[in-house]
C-alpha cells in the first residue's frame, strides 16, 4: 500500500513539519529526473526504434493507477483486429534477472504476477519479461510480433513509441501533487506534455471536481481529451482462475489483497452486494506463503466469514496447493470505456489497422 499522505489533499503544519525531511528527498529525486531526461533529449543514452509500432502505457504517479486492466484491454482489441501483440514488462518482483517469454503455466516468482496474469488472461498475446525491454522488443519482432505494448513505459526512453498514453487514477489524479519521496509523482506534471494522450481510469471512484480537473490538465497538455474508464466486474471465480461462482448467498467474506491502493478493491466488492466482515492488505505484489494464508483463514473464520476474496493479480502468487481450495474466491475486473471509444479506435487504426471484432 502506498502511504496514506501520498493523497492527502490538505495537511497540517505538524504533518507537514514531520515530512520535511522527505522534502529535501524530492528536490534530489526532482534534479534527478530532470538530468537523466537531458541526457536523453541530447542524445547522450541511445534510444531504439523498433520495427513495429509501439504502444507505451504508462502513469505520472506510482502504483494502483490500474495500468495492467489497460493494457489487457488494449492486447484484446489489437488481437481482435488481427494483429500479432507482444507485451514487454519489467516483470516487478519477479525473482530471476534473465529474460523470458512469459507462459501461462509459468509461477509468478519467475514471470512477475502482472506479466503472469496478462499471458493467461490474454493468450493469443505473448508476453516478455526483462530488465532490457528495447532488446525484448527485438526479440518479439523476430519472432514475430506486429505491435508491441511497453507496460509502465512512460519513463522507459530506451525505447522509441509510436503512442505515449499516460494513465491517471480518477480515484486520486495526482495524489498530493508532490513527487517522490514526498509524493506519489515520478515526474513533475508538466511531463505529460510528452504524452500523445491521457487515460482516466476509475472515474466513478473520484471526486467529480477532482476528476474534471484532470480532465482539463490532461487536455492542456496533450490537446486531446482523455479517455474514460471503470471497472465492470466480470465475475468471481475460484482460484483456478476457471471456475465461476455466484455472488448470492455467500454470506460475510474477508478480503485480502498486496495492492498500492486497496479502497478501489472495497469498493468494487462491495458493488456486487456482498458483506465485507474483515480484511488484510499488505504491500503491492505481496508473495503469500502457505503460513501467511493459514493466518489470514484465521482472522477470517474470527470475523465469521467463509470465503476469502482477492485480486487476480493476488491469486496468480498464491501456493499450487491452494488453487483449489473452495474457500478462496478471485475477483475478475474488466475496463469499460464510458467516453472516448472511438478516439482510442481511430488511434488504434492508425497504429494498427484491421477492424475490431
């Protein structure tokens, strides 16, 4: 979970005297940034153009902007036009350095559990995991890909895009406005003028005013209005990530979740009419242990609730041996656009041609 003053609109003298060394750390981070940005701009790094069209989603501030529903929306509709995907990601917590193509059978320690849960959710894409992604760009080109998706490729510049499109949380734009480590920003805001075009996502979760704020920053910056999105809940489902099961008669569940930001979880939970008895949230990309999960049945059978439910960023990290156990249920969200469709079609066309079935 990202820190609670990261979106914290209004804060105190007191809180803001306690965070004033951090404050110090966001003027190094602030000249950092800048500087590795020159250097690209004057040609100092090299920067790779691929073979074919590049697509980079990516967000100003860090965690639970929802980049990984974006970007499997985005392998969906490339693939219903056609169109051979891969998606290139650094593969966050993994536990190995070398390069892979992901598999669905793959575990999360070795593939990272967003490029895991992409490649099962998504097979006809194929999925790459490394450190270098403008060499796994050429390594799915070979292989053959005509169109790639960088994952979190805003501030990657080693690789050349053909859309820059810069996801903002409706839920909190830009959370404080502060960047790291006194903030959630990784740029200045002023950066989004290097994007072709903004994403809104989670836009029931925010404040209306504070939506509509963005929209206009985004527009300012990019001269295009942003797209609009929420979630739509597409079902529960066991472990396995196969089996559907009814909400109905459920009874009290326990949630838990590794998530930067766990209320947009509650809430879509809650849309569904079910009673949230207790719940554990740990760090983003949580690995969960078999003891770690005997703990969390305790604390849930204590709050009286018979199921468990969590993400399907989550289960893609639990033990095989719990797969199948009956109690945990997963959560599956899906992206719907409320506005902009065929603004992102048109891009889409451009990019990749082909109809979208």
């Amino acid at each position: 979970m990202t820190p609670a003053f990261f979106h914290r609109e209004e804060e105190g003298l007191g809180t803001r005297l306690l965070l004033s060394p951090l404050a110090l750390g966001e003027v190094l981070y602030r000249s950092a940034v800048r500087r590795r940005l020159r250097l690209y701009e004057a040609g100092r790094f090299h920067r790779t153009r691929a073979e074919v069209p590049v697509i980079s989603v990516g967000n100003l501030a860090v965690g639970g902007a929802g980049k990984t529903p974006i970007v499997l929306f985005l392998a969906e509709r490339l693939s219903q036009r056609g169109r051979r995907v891969a998606i290139l990601s650094l593969g966050y917590g993994r536990k190995e350095r070398a390069s892979r193509r992901v598999r669905p059978e793959d575990s999360a320690r070795v593939a990272g559990d967003e490029p895991l849960l992409l490649a099962r959710r998504c097979p006809e894409a194929r999925v790459y995991v490394g450190q270098r992604r403008d060499l796994l760009a050429h390594r799915a080109v070979e292989e053959g890909a005509e169109i790639l998706l960088l994952d979190d490729g805003f501030q990657y510049f080693a690789l050349e895009r053909d859309l820059d499109l810069v996801v903002l949380d409706g839920g909190s734009p830009l959370g404080n406005g502060r960047l790291l480590p006194r903030g959630p920003l990784r740029e200045e805001v002023s950066a989004l003028a290097r994007a072709d075009l903004c994403w809104l996502s989670k836009v029931d979760e925010g404040r209306a005013e504070a939506v509509e704020a963005a929209a206009r920053l985004a527009h300012a910056h990019t001269g295009l209005w942003p797209i609009r999105s929420r979630y739509r809940v597409a079902g529960l489902f066991r472990a396995d990530l196969r089996t559907r099961v009814e909400a109905m008669g459920l009874g009290p569940v326990f949630l838990f979740a590794g998530l930067a930001r766990p209320s947009s979880f509650q809430k879509t939970v809650t849309s569904l009419g079910l009673e949230i008895a207790g719940a554990s949230f740990y760090a983003d990309h949580q690995d969960f242990s078999a003891r770690e999960l005997r703990r969390i049945f305790e604390r849930a059978e204590r709050a009286g609730a018979r199921h468990l439910i969590c993400t399907e960023k989550d289960a893609v990290r639990l033990p095989l041996e719990l797969a199948e156990d009956p109690r945990i249920l997963v959560l599956r969200i899906e992206v719907e656009i409320v506005e902009g469709k065929e603004r992102l079609d048109a891009l889409l066309e451009r990019l990749a041609g082909g109809s979208a079935a």
